[in-house]
C-alpha cells in the first residue's frame, strides 16, 4: 500500500526494526542501572508511565528516512543505508547533542547514542530503499 510514492509497509517494517534495536540496545545489552547512570538520573526520576509513547520516535523516524530516502533516489539497500548514516548523523545525534550539552547526558551515553542512531537509521534506510 502507497501514499504519496510511500510505501508504508516498508515504512512499518523500517519502524519495527528501529524498535526492536532499540529494545535490544537499552533492555537487553544495557541494564536499567548503566542507562540510569549514562543520562544522568535517578530511578525516582524516570517516568515509567511515559513508555507507551516510545513507539512514536521509530514511527516518525521511518516516515522521515522514507522521504529522505525519496528525494536522495538512490538504489538499493546501500543507498538507503547510506541515507540513514547521513540522517543519523546530521539529524538525530546532533539533536540528542542538546541532552548532553545542557543535560545530564554522559559521554558515555553520547557514544552509545550515535552508535545506536547509525545502526538503526542505517537498516530502516536500507528496509525503505530496497523496498521502494
């Protein structure tokens, strides 16, 4: 199914992809305590009823890779790979830069978090182009 040239299948599965990173990345790899003391805070800071929205940032991410990944019109899962490094990187990690510029954010937690936006945009670009 299309809208707009989008096919939003392939931006579904790219969305799924980024959240199962994710879950793997922060639930499985990294427990609750280092991830608390990467960003800096406590386990009474942290806002558990807040999950449920954890879904919205892959779904807009995928959205925003599939137009990215549209107007580049590159080929192939290198090419959207390719698209999603340079929109993990220009996009996403220079706004989490905020977070450690005027937050509690570690460089530890910086580190993690560019590793984590290149993987994840870099697989959900290739998904999005490869499924053009």
């Amino acid at each position: 199914m299309r809208f707009n040239g989008h096919n939003l299948l392939a931006i579904l599965v790219a969305a799924i992809a980024i959240y199962l990173l994710e879950f793997v990345l922060f639930a499985v790899i990294i427990s609750a305590e280092q991830y608390q003391t990467m960003i800096g805070v406590t386990a009474d800071q942290l806002h558990p009823e807040r999950m449920l929205f954890g879904i919205l940032p892959p779904i807009l991410a995928a959205i925003g890779l599939s137009l990215a990944v549209k107007w580049r019109n590159v080929p192939g899962f290198m090419g959207g790979a390719m698209t999603g490094v340079w929109m993990a990187i220009f996009f996403a990690f220079a706004a989490s830069l905020y977070g450690f510029v005027y937050g509690s954010n570690t460089e530890t937690f910086l580190a993690v978090n560019l590793g984590h936006y290149v993987v994840c945009y870099a697989i959900a670009g290739g998904i999005l182009a490869a499924w053009k």
